[in-house]
C-alpha cells in the first residue's frame, strides 16, 4: 500500500514539472515528460535541458 501513495505522489510531481516546464520554456508536455524521465526532478537541470531543446528547434 505504502508503495502505491508513493507513486501517486510522484505522478502528482512529474504534472507539476511537466506544467512548469511547459509555461517556462514552451516545450511540448511529450517533450517534458521525455526529459523528466532522462534527468530526473532536478528542476535547475530540466529547465537547462528544456532550453537547450527549445533551442534547437
């Protein structure tokens, strides 16, 4: 059970990262959901990574 609340609470903060980084940095929520799976909650690092992509469009 224990294991199942954490999970949840993680979904919850992955949404908010991927919110954030798409109000940040315009970058897609597939976009966001990608990198938070690459670099993990780090959010100084994701929004470094969310700008980086942004900029190679």
């Amino acid at each position: 059970m224990r294991e199942h609340v954490e999970d949840r609470s993680q979904g919850q903060t992955d949404r908010q990262l991927v919110a954030m980084l798409k109000e940040k940095t315009g970058i897609s929520e597939a976009e966001a959901s990608e990198l938070i799976k690459e670099v993990g909650h780090d959010r100084a690092s994701l929004l470094r990574e969310a700008r980086f992509l942004k900029a190679k469009h």
